[in-house]
C-alpha cells in the first residue's frame, strides 16, 4: 500500500543542491507530506513536513507541487554529514500520526 | 534540544528470555511508538499508545510483545519469549501531534 514512490538511489556532490523527488499522485487532502532521513543506523530525523504550501526551515526546503501530487525535498548546500536514506512520507491526521516507512532515497554526498 | 532516549544502546539475548527496551519520551508529548528495523531492511511500525492504552497495533506485535508506561514518564517495551528473528533495532519515538520524533534505537541481538 506504498503511498510515494522515490528513487532507488542519487548522488550529489558536496556543495551543491540536491533535489530529492517523490510522487504521491493518491494523496487525499488531510494528508501531510513528510521528509525524515535515516543516518546509517541512527534514528530516523525529523527534517520537514508540509501540507500545501512551500515550507523552509534550518535543514531544508520542502516544494509541494499545485496539484499536491509530487514534492521535492532541497538540501541547499549538500555535505558528506548529509549522506544518509531519505524517506518521503504522507501522512494523515487520523490514525495517531503513525508513520509508514517505504524504502527511501538513498543519497551519497560526493567531496 | 529535548530529544527521545533509549536504554539499553544494545543487548545481547538468549533465545527464549525476556528482554524490555526503555524509552523516555519527550516530556509533554502524549503519542508513543515502537518501530523496528531488521538488518538492511525498512523501518516498520509495531505499535502506537496514547492515553494509557494501545491505539494501533501491527500483525507484528504479537502476543510475545507489551508495552507500558509504568510510570509517568518511561515507555517500555517487553518482548517476552526471544525468538531469533526478533534480533533487530528498535526505536521509540514521540508525538506532540504533528512530529513524530525517535531515539537513537535499542539493538537486540537474539542469540
């Protein structure tokens, strides 16, 4: 029941913006899209979420289409600390705010 | 930052024992999770809690699996009889409503 669907894999070189795409073409309107990463083995991160609107903060920027039905994630300014599995996700508000973890994005910070 | 902690960082089980996972959640948050994350596969959903209950759980968590939040301000995780495939990492992770934040993940290897 995958709700996004992201590339397997990209890289970026350090430095430089990396644009991290997703689809989610079925999303309903409650639904929020999220953006988590996964360093290594760590915990997943928080970075950003949004519901329609273009979002900003410290990390990066979240740009949801008019549509709703795709967005893309921008780091601004890649570093090798930013390699890591980023995961799109879309989420309602109705069942506890749980989170469904797909397979992700794997992004390889390049020097 | 506040942030979710988790003991212990790793254990070591022989199969067929008891093992609980502990959690602090950040304080003021009401929604608990426990996910976990087999080796070199996706982070999967367990169980959900709020109000002192259980509000969602998965076909994984299974009568071997509890949780409790004894008292306050821990959240436990109890998997009573280890199998080997239960060795994994697993991760709590809190909720205000809109972020769900986790922890750095307890590994469990079952022995």
């Amino acid at each position: 029941d995958a709700k996004t669907t992201q590339p397997t894999s990209m890289d970026c070189a350090e430095g430089r913006a990396a644009n991290l795409p997703c689809n989610h073409s079925t999303i309903s309107g409650n639904e929020y899209v999220y953006w988590y990463r996964q360093i290594h083995s760590q915990g997943p991160q928080y970075i950003i979420h949004g519901l329609k609107n273009n979002e900003t903060n410290e990390m990066a920027s979240l740009i949801i289409t008019e549509d709703r039905k795709s967005s893309t994630l921008i780091l601004p300014h890649a570093t090798l600390r930013d390699t890591a599995v980023y995961y799109c996700i879309v989420q309602g508000i109705s069942n506890d705010y749980k989170l469904s973890f797909g397979a992700g994005t794997t992004v390889t910070v390049r020097a | 930052e506040p942030e979710v902690t988790q003991t212990p960082s790793h254990q070591v089980t022989q199969m067929g024992q008891e093992v609980i996972l502990r959690c602090v959640p950040i304080s003021n948050h009401l929604y608990f999770y426990w996910y976990r994350q087999i080796l070199g596969q996706k982070v999967e959903f367990l169980v959900s809690f709020y109000n002192n209950e259980i509000s969602e759980k998965s076909e994984i968590f299974d009568d071997q699996f509890s949780v409790e939040r004894p008292d306050g301000s821990n959240f436990t995780l109890k998997i009573r009889s280890t199998k080997l495939e239960d060795s994994a990492m697993y991760f709590c992770a809190s909720s205000s409503r809109y972020t769900i934040y986790f922890g750095e993940g307890s590994w469990l290897t079952v022995v």
